[in-house]
C-alpha cells in the first residue's frame, strides 16, 4: 500500500459540540492538531482539537475528512467585549424666554438683558412663543411689528409712563392721511404698560392700526388675537382701525389729554376706535374714554362716536368702561354704519353726558344686551328695534323698560 508522507491539500472539516462547524486545511503528516475559534452573539470560545488520520491512500488529494471536535475541560475560552458607539448629535438651543429691549439697544444685539435690541419688532422676533419682551423706560419712535405666534406672546413696559411710543410712523399704512404710532400685523401678540402718543398736531392722527386691509402692503400677513392691556393711548386726536378677530383692550386711558386743542372737524377726522367687520370677538373691558372735542371750520357738522361699529361686525363686548362727557361726539358714544352688527353686549359701562342728544344711536338690537349700565342721556334705537335683554339700567337717560332687575 503506498503511503504519503505529506498530505497536500486534505481540508478537515470539523463538527463542534453544539452543531457549529468550522475547517482547516491539514498540511503536516498525521497526527494533526490545531485551534479553532467560534463566536456566537458576542461570545467567542477557542478549541484545540487533536486526532490521527490513518490509512491516507484512501483519501483522494485534495480530499475532505469530517470529524467532530469536542472541547476538552482545558479548553480556553475568550469573551470579546462589545463596544457600543453612541452616534453624536448637534441640537441647536431654544431661543430664550425673555428678550429685552432698550432705547439705547441695538437690533444687531441678540436681545440679552445686557446686550438689548432697540425695537419691539427685533425682541418679538427673538422670543419664542409664549414669551416675554421687556422694554425698559424710554421714549420710542413709532412701532410696527410683524410675523405670527402660536401662543400669547407679551412685550411687557417697565412702566406704563415710562415706556412712551411717540409720533406717527412713515412704514405704517395710513389711516384717514396719518400714518400710524403702532402698526401691528402679527397674531398673538399682547401690549402691555405703555403709552401710545399720537402727538400734537390740532388734528386728526392715528394710534394704532391692527388691520390686513387690502390696501396694506403686509405681505400677506393675517393678525388676529391682539391684545392691549394697562396701556394709554393719548395725543390731540388718537383714532384706531381694527380689523382683526379677537382684539383685546382691557384697562387704560384712551383720548385726548386734559387741555389738548379741539381737532378741526374739517379734516374729515376718523373715529377715535373704529371697528370693522373683521374684529369679530372684540372685548373692551376697564377702558376710560375721554371726551374728544372739534373745532367746527367752513360749517361742517361734528359727526365721531366714540366706538364706532362699522357694517357686520359682530360679538363685540364692552364692559366695566367709562364713557366720559362734555365732548362734541354728535353721533353719540357708540354708532352703527352700514349692515347689521350682531351680538353686541354692553355691561356695567358708564355713559357721560355729551354735547350731543344720545349717548348711542345703533340699529338692529334684536340680538343686543344691555345689562348694568349708567345712561345720562338716553340711547336712540334708530330703526326702532329693542334689545334682547336690557336689564339694571340706570341714569336719567335709561329707557323706560331696560331699568327692571335682571332675571
């Protein structure tokens, strides 16, 4: 029988315990020997395996020869530590709560406490929503501020004299030829202790415009959910268009200061707060209103109201105001215009004496309210509908019929 001293090529494949397998190549004369290595799930375990091949002619070069290896007691076995990576992740920080503002600040500052930006619009832009914006005392130029919140967002003065918006802003659309002090096109936005002053013109000037009219070139822009809360409003004649859901005016003197020259009625002045149909949800509450006087040129006829009320603008509350007296507001404090404003409350107000004859003249009071209110001078249901519910009225001028207690 011919023997073969070396056995080229003669591949062992090994069975291990377990139902594992795994191979080498035997290149010495038998007996072999060797190590194999195996892993499962992590864990690795080294075998040495030894055994005799006999009897090679009958195995074809190159051949395979099957043999099971068990581990012996001695065998070594290795674990291999597995070393997980944590991926490493950028986040970009929130914005701050607060953002502050200065006269003396710079919008190029990142709006810190230490480092303040100088317009409201600069700080409301910083803060996230829900925020806060201080403003410190100071005197302002006029103010315009822009883009949405999807929370209350307050810009809060350090003290309501002390914080002063001053003049009329060229960048604010026009309202009846005035530009005005405070331009809002955002949504969710909340003004609190400060003074609006529209300045001392002898004329007509405009405080505050929170409108998407078409003609206001806001890109677009929808505000609704503005709120002015502790603020005053002053100058020789501040008015205010608002077209926008949901506006809020809650404490705060409104008009012109004690002294202030009456504005010439032939300016064609506008309505000192003038609502149109897209304020729906209106509230006025705790508002002093003061008494605007017209200096009558060329025969024209003194026609403002204090609120006026303009087509179908509905679900308009005021309440807990003082209307104030001695003023030339022919038409009366509140006045309708044009269509049907619906669901309209007044609660608990106070109605001066004017140097006119109504404290109202209104139309379709099917769905109004009237409930606590002090009349001096009587209402004047134009088109001679009653309200829904007129109850606890007083004054001379309280209708008969709406002094009744309420159910």
């Amino acid at each position: 029988m011919h023997k073969r001293t070396l056995l080229a090529g003669l591949a062992l494949l090994l069975l291990l315990a377990g139902g594992a397998y795994a191979s080498t190549v035997i290149t010495e004369l038998h007996p072999y020997s060797g190590t194999v290595t195996t892993c499962t799930k992590g864990k690795c375990s080294t075998i040495t395996y030894a055994g005799t091949i006999t009897d090679l002619d009958t195995y074809p070069d190159p051949s395979t020869v099957t043999v099971t290896v068990t581990a012996p007691t001695s065998s070594t076995t290795t674990t291999t530590p597995t070393t997980t990576t944590t991926p490493t992740t950028t986040t970009t920080p929130p914005p701050p709560a607060n953002t502050y503002v200065a006269p003396t600040g710079s919008d190029a500052n990142p709006c810190t406490q230490v480092l303040p930006c100088k317009s409201f619009d600069r700080g409301l832009d910083l803060a996230p929503s829900g925020g806060t914006v201080f403003v410190a005392n100071g005197t302002y130029v006029p103010q315009k501020l822009t883009g949405d919140k999807t929370s209350a967002t307050t810009i809060v003065g350090e003290s309501k004299s002390g914080v002063r918006l001053v003049d009329n802003d060229t960048d604010c659309e026009p309202v009846f030829g005035t530009s005005a002090t405070l331009c809002v096109e955002a949504a969710n936005v909340t003004l609190q202790n400060m003074t609006i002053d529209t300045g001392h013109f002898g004329n007509a000037s405009s405080a505050l415009l929170v409108s998407a009219q078409t003609n206001q070139a806001c890109g677009g822009c929808n505000p609704h959910d503005v709120t002015l809360r502790n603020v005053d409003v002053t100058g020789d004649y501040p008015s205010s268009t608002i077209d926008a859901a949901r506006f809020s005016y809650s404490g705060g003197t409104y008009g012109p200061p004690a002294g202030a020259p009456p504005t010439v009625c032939g300016n064609g002045a506008g309505e000192p707060i003038w609502l149109y149909p897209g304020a729906d949800g209106t509230v006025i509450d705790g508002v002093t209103i003061m008494p605007y006087r017209l200096s009558v040129v060329g025969g024209c006829t003194p026609h403002i109201e204090d609120i006026r009320l303009q087509d179908d603008v509905d679900d308009v509350t005021v309440r807990n105001t003082v209307f104030k007296g001695g003023g030339d507001e022919g038409s009366g404090h509140v006045f309708t215009s044009g269509s049907l404003a619906d669901r309209v409350r007044f609660e608990n107000d106070t109605f001066e004496a004017l140097n006119g004859s109504y404290a109202m003249q209104v139309t379709n009071l099917g769905t109004w309210i009237f409930t606590g209110n002090y009349f001096a001078q009587p209402p004047s249901s134009r088109d001679g509908t009653s309200p829904a519910v007129a109850c606890g009225n007083t004054g001379p001028g309280a209708p008969v019929g709406w002094t009744g207690a309420c159910a």
